[in-house]
C-alpha cells in the first residue's frame, strides 16, 4: 500500500529558538531584580543555571542590548542598564503619546473580534488586580496593550514603540506601587476599554495622553540611584497602565 503524504512529510515540531528563550528568561530576572541595575552579567552562573554554553547566552545579550536592557563592554562581558529617573521622566510622555496614536488608529480598524479578544484579556487582568498578583497582572496588561498596537496596523509606529517597550516594563516593574494608584490604573484601564468598544478614537487618545503625562514618578529623592539599582525608595508611583 502506498504512504500517504502525511506519512512520509516531515512536520518539525516550531519551538522558539534556544536563544530566544534565554532571552526570555534573562529578561524576566531583570524586570524582577534578579539582575540589578549596574551589576555586570553573570555569564557563568546565568550559564549553569540554565544548562546552555556562553554561545547562546550572548546572542541573548545582543538581542537584550538592543531592547535597552543590557551594555554590551568590549572584551569585558555585559552591564545590567541603570535605569534612572531621569530617563523615566523623558520616555513616559513619548510612550503616552506613541500609545494615544496607537488607540485612535485601532479605534479605526479593529474588528469586533479583536474587541473581544481584548475585553477577555482585561477581565483576566481584573482578576490578578483583586489577588494582588502583580507579575501576572503587568503579563497581561503588555498583552492588552500590544493586541492594540496589532489594531492600529502601522508597523512604523510599533517599530518605535517597540524600541521603549523593554524599559519601560523596567520601570514600572521596580517602581514602589500603592494600592491606591493600582486601583485607579484599574479604571483607567475600564475607560481605555469602553472607548475602545466604542470605537471613540479622540477619548481613547485622550486617556493615553493623561497616562503617560501624569504616571511617571513625580518625585524623587536627591542622590536616589537609578531604578534598576537596588535602592528604590525614590521612586513613588510608576503608571500601570
């Protein structure tokens, strides 16, 4: 009997590449404080820990360099960035805007499936919001925020976007977070959704404004040292939205 196609094709199983995880994982342990501000990469224990050789440790640093994350040093390995607040100070306004221009766009063009698509992943995040499980909160909330990006459909403008994403997760990641402030990103949040549902471009841009103008830190102690270090106690609220 003759073999089907399907018998004799092989269909290789897609997996990300070895690489690319790493990135993920070093990512992760610097958004969490694992690896702080200033301190070079441990490339021997990063190694270990994870069971790989330096080769694809370090083109995972290249790819975290160029997301803003790491300092490639020649012949001397890699630095954590130091994000200072300065530096928050200067990307949160340019990010509210990218972020205003991204939801007029959407508003525009996204259908009402990718509307659904958002408001599950909102009412997913609300449930994080009640058990205080910010990790898996700001998860959802990058998702929320690229599903609208996708909508808008301007490549340009999600290459740019794109360019601040990694830092200003670092940011908000490290920032001393109240309760209070996380419950108004909450309906923040619910506000972006119904202007969103309601396909009201101008209001949609009209909250991203508001948010990337009034959720940097707006205050710090003289002398604090930047976010990624391990002091922080200058840093009073980052937006979560």
């Amino acid at each position: 009997m003759a073999k089907s196609a399907s018998d004799t094709v092989a269909q290789p199983i897609r997996r990300p590449s070895l690489h690319q995880e790493v990135v993920g994982r070093v990512r992760e342990m610097i958004f969490a404080g694992e690896l702080a501000g200033g301190e070079r990469v441990p490339e021997k224990m990063l190694c270990q820990r994870f069971a790989i050789s330096r080769t694809p440790l370090r083109e995972a640093l290249k790819v975290l360099a160029s997301e803003g994350l790491v300092e490639l040093l020649p012949n001397r390995g890699a630095r954590i960035v130091r994000l200072t607040a300065e530096a928050v100070d200067e990307m949160f306004p340019v990010m509210g805007a990218l972020e205003s221009l991204a939801g007029e766009l959407a508003c525009a063009r996204i259908t009402d499936v990718g509307i659904d698509e958002i408001r599950a992943l909102h009412y997913q995040m609300a449930i994080h919001h009640k058990r205080s499980e910010l990790r898996e909160y700001f998860a959802l909330n990058q998702r929320i925020h690229g599903k609208i990006l996708e909508a808008a459909g301007n490549p340009t403008l999600g290459g740019i976007y794109g360019a601040l994403t990694a830092r200003i997760r670092m940011a908000r990641y490290r920032a001393n977070l109240s309760r209070e402030r996380w419950n108004r990103a909450m309906a923040e949040h619910e506000e972006i959704l119904d202007a969103l549902a309601g396909r009201d471009g101008a209001r949609l841009a009209k909250e991203h404004l508001r948010n990337g103008e009034g959720g940097h830190p707006p205050g710090r102690r003289r002398g604090t040292p930047g976010i990624g270090g391990r002091r922080r106690q200058g840093i009073i609220s980052l937006s979560l939205v």
